[in-house]
C-alpha cells in the first residue's frame, strides 16, 4: 500500500519538480529507431502503446503491459488501477497534465535466465500550471519469449535491485538530468 501510494506522490512531485527544473534543462533525446528497435520492432510498439495508453487514460491496457512483478508489489492489478485514478484526481489538483509519453532510442537490452531486459528512455511532455514542462523517464522493458510480448516497468517506481536482482547491477538505466 505505502510503495503505491509513494508512487503517486513520486508522479505528482516529478510533474511540479519539471515545471521548475525546466528552464535549465538540455534539449530532450532525438527520436530514432535504434538498431535495438530494429532487432526486437514490438519492443519499440508496445513499449509506445503503453506510454500512449497512460496518455489516454487507458489504464486497463497500461496495466496488461505493465510487468506482473510490478503488479504484485503494487497489490494487483486492481489496486494499481485505483491508484492511478487517484493519481490522475492528483494531477488535476497540481495543474498537471500529461500531453505526450514517448519511447526515444533504446539503449541496452541483456538476455538473463531466458528473458529479455531493455532500457527504454522516454520524453514525457506535460502541461504545469499552464507551462509547457518536458521531463524524461526511463522504461524497462523484460519479455520472456525471445521479444514477442514486453511488458514494462517504470524505473522511477520501483526498486531495481529488489525486483530484478540479477540483472539490476548490469542496467544501465536512464541518467537523471
């Protein structure tokens, strides 16, 4: 319960640290189809349908795309679904609201115990108080069928090294700006 509604109030704190931090920012990644999208191309779209559904409000395909680990330690998917309800009431309470969320260039993926782990960077474009405010955030995509299906999980939500302990050290994941 405390790690989702901690992820919440992380969305609504990164939504107004933006807003503030925008001023100072380097321009957002290029979008590119790297050779990774080249090589596993439904990473490249599901990862977008699941940043594009978030946009839409779509959370019941956000959370069919979202990792089942994610979905356990979130408490279900039922109980993600109703914390991201309330996230969205929170937005709209801070002047927040997200206009676009897309894939750029991902940049590593590492094969471990059968499944597939990519790093997925994002620009999210969002609207502060009125402000035009891009931020990034970083996607880990994992599949466990040689990339047919991915499934996603938001770096900035959970704890790496609890969730995916073998692989975590070896992540790169997206630098802060």
């Amino acid at each position: 319960m405390m790690k989702i509604v901690y992820s919440v109030i992380v969305l609504v704190l990164l939504g107004l640290a933006g807003s503030v931090c925008a001023q100072n920012r380097e321009p957002a990644p290029q979008l590119l189809t790297s050779s990774i999208f080249k090589s596993y191309p439904n990473l490249e779209a599901q990862a977008r349908e699941f940043c594009e559904a978030y946009i839409r409000k779509d959370y019941q395909r956000m959370t069919e795309l979202t990792h089942p680990k994610m979905l356990e330690c979130t408490g279900g998917k039922e109980k993600l679904l109703s914390e991201l309800r309330r996230g969205e009431e929170l937005w709209q309470t801070y002047g927040i609201e997200y206009l676009s969320w897309t894939p750029a260039d991902a940049t590593q993926v590492i094969s471990d115990s059968g499944s597939l782990y990519a790093i997925v960077p994002t620009i999210v474009s969002r609207r502060v108080r009125g402000k035009l405010s891009p931020s990034d955030a970083c996607l880990i995509g994992i599949s466990s069928d040689a990339g047919h299906r991915w499934t996603f999980v938001p770096t900035s939500c959970v704890n790496l090294s609890s969730m995916f302990p073998n692989v975590a050290p070896r992540l790169k994941v997206c630098p802060e700006r």
